[in-house]
C-alpha cells in the first residue's frame, strides 16, 4: 500500500501511442510531450543499444542507411505489434525514462495506457504487456487504436449511436464503428504510409530505372502525392541511384503518375472500409448516412484522400483536426476518464 503511494507520488501517468513510424507520448495533466520515431540503433548481434540506451528516437533515425556494419537502426514493431521484444523494451524505457528525467531513478512505475491494433491475438498482446512492464510500467493498459483514434478525434464513442474511425497510420491501416465505448465491427490490415511508400520505391524502379530509399519515397508521397486528381498538377525533381549506369542521377516526376502508383495501397484502404460497412449493424449504417468517418494518422494527410473515401462509399468523410496525434490524444484522454479508464479496467488491464 505504502509502497503503490509513493509510486503514484513520483510517477507520471502516461498515454502511448506505439506506432511502427512515431512513437507519441501524452503525460496525464500536460497533453502530448514527445513525439519521436519509432527506431532504435544497436550493435548487430547483440541488441545492445548505442549511447548507454539513448540511441533511440530521432537520434536513432538520423542513422538509418547510414550506419557502419556492426551498428544497426531498426523498427522494433512491424505493422502496428511488435517484431523485436527486447528493442521494443528499450524504446518504451527510454520514453518512460524522458517523462520521468527530473524525477528520482527507480521511484517512478507510472500507469501506462498503450494503444494497440485491434486485429493483434493475445501473444501479440502480451509482449506489449510485458515489454511495458520490464521498462517499469506500474500497471499496463491496451486500448485499441481505432477506438483511441476516435476518441482523441473527438468523436461520441460513449453514446449509443455509430461513430466510424479510419485511422492509416505507418504499418496498419484501422477502421471501427464504435457505439457505447465499444468496437462494433472492425478490421485491422497491414497497409498503410509504409505501403505508400514501397509503392513510390517501385514505380521509380519500374518506371525510371532509379532506387531510391524509403526517406525519399515519404518526401515525394508528401510533396507531390496524391489519392484524386489536383487542381493544377505538379512536378518533383528526385535523385536517387541508376541501376543500369550504377551512377546517380536526377529524374523530373508527375503527380499523374505518383497518384497511380499510390493507386493500389489506397483501393486496398477503400475496400477495406467497404468490409467494415458491409459488416456493420443497419442501425448503426443508419446514423453513418449524416455523420460519416473521420480519418486520423498520418495517412489522413495524403491530398484527395477524403474525397476517394467519399466517392466509393457515398458517405461523408472528414480528416480530425490534427490527425496524427489523434491516437496519442485518445489515451491520454482515456487515461482522464474515469468512465473509459473502468472499461479498460473491466477488460485489457495488467498489473506490473
């Protein structure tokens, strides 16, 4: 009892938003206080972090393609659950670590709410749960990302009517109907930015005899992607490595044949949705012809994707006011509703 008091004293509560991309980490009282990418630089063979375990985050990324042999910077999660138990471990524990860097080593084990993919099985479940406790969780709590994404969109979860969330992030793509604070009908697919971007990789291979690297394949999708035509085309210089001259060079590339590209990761979105409408409730169907879906995550960005969504399925599609921190957002405030935190106590709580 004493012992549960003095780590509410010294600890901060925190919401994590676990992504294959960023990770984003809202801190109980303050809103979101880091957002970071979800990479970590070790030494090959050993699973050592760098830097006394702070070769992580945005430090760690500055070294992708870029690393001497023996070192190496990875993604420890792959579409959305974890690939790599202990680097997972390290990436939380440093994040725990930066929330709590003012305050005494050892006294803090915060409560932690983690977002997860709802399509994960339990082991999947359990290897979050434990790479959270290791780092020095006090108690452990999953929340699905569809119902995080909606609830940080502002979205009304709690009442009994439908509320449809499509939430594209990094690895995972998550689409839910949600009514009572509870996932109706959903569907978790593992296509989602990093698609996108595979996608871009391919057509300049295909298409211009040019490799480029995942870093310049998001740059294009973000400069000059598209889902629905444009109002006035554009053009992007590229550069990248000839594979038939084994020499850089520089290409000029179009929007038109971008958004082609783009084209199949975003049907297989589309379709997707499509799935979740054919599988949802007609009462519910009911209330989506006035509200609609709301997209969140970083793929809620590409230009016209609101616009495809709303061609194919003849409902109204928004993008939530700043959609990539809307997962984020939705476990911090789980994490300050007393109503959301017993329903997450009723069903996916663990202790540390």
């Amino acid at each position: 009892m004493i012992q549960n008091l003095i780590y509410k004293f010294f600890s901060t509560d925190m919401g994590i938003d676990l992504g294959t991309a960023n990770t984003l980490v809202y801190v109980k009282g303050k809103g979101i206080v880091l957002n970071e990418p979800s990479v970590v630089a070790v030494i090959k063979g050993t699973n050592k972090v760098l830097n006394n375990g702070n070769a992580v985050g945005i430090e760690a990324k500055k070294m992708l393609g870029l690393t001497p042999p023996n070192i190496e910077a990875i993604r420890p999660l792959k579409d959305g659950v974890i690939a790599d138990f202990d680097t997972s471990r390290a990436l939380i524990s440093y994040f725990i670590r930066k929330v709590h860097s003012n305050r005494v080593r050892g006294l803090y084990r915060p409560q932690v709410v983690i977002a997860v993919p709802s399509g994960i099985n339990e082991v999947e479940k359990r290897a979050v749960v434990n790479s959270a406790e290791r780092a020095g969780a006090r108690k452990v709590f999953l929340i699905e990302e569809p119902k995080a994404a909606g609830i940080g969109a502002g979205l009304p979860v709690e009442e009994a009517r439908g509320s449809m969330v499509v939430d594209i992030g990094g690895g995972t793509t998550e689409v839910a109907v949600l009514s009572l604070a509870g996932i109706v009908s959903a569907e978790s697919v593992g296509i989602a930015g990093d698609e996108m971007d595979e996608a871009i990789i391919k057509f300049m291979r295909d298409a211009h005899n040019l490799q480029i690297g995942f870093r310049t394949a998001e740059q294009i999708k973000m400069k000059i992607g598209s889902a629905w035509p444009l109002e006035k085309e554009m053009t992007l210089d590229v550069r990248g490595y000839d594979l038939t001259e084994s020499l850089p060079r520089k290409v000029t590339i179009h929007s038109e044949n971008v958004r082609e590209a783009l084209s199949v990761p975003v049907n297989s979105i589309i379709n997707t949705i499509r799935r979740v409408l054919e599988a949802t409730p007609p009462e519910l169907s009911g209330d989506l012809v006035d509200s609609g879906m709301t997209l969140a995550g970083g793929g809620a960005l590409l230009r016209g994707l609101n616009k495809a969504i709303a061609e194919s399925t003849r409902l109204p599609v928004r993008t939530a006011d700043d959609p990539l921190t809307c997962v984020a957002r939705g476990t911090g405030i789980t994490l300050e509703n007393p109503f959301l935190m017993a329903v997450l106590e009723e069903g996916v709580g663990h202790d540390g």
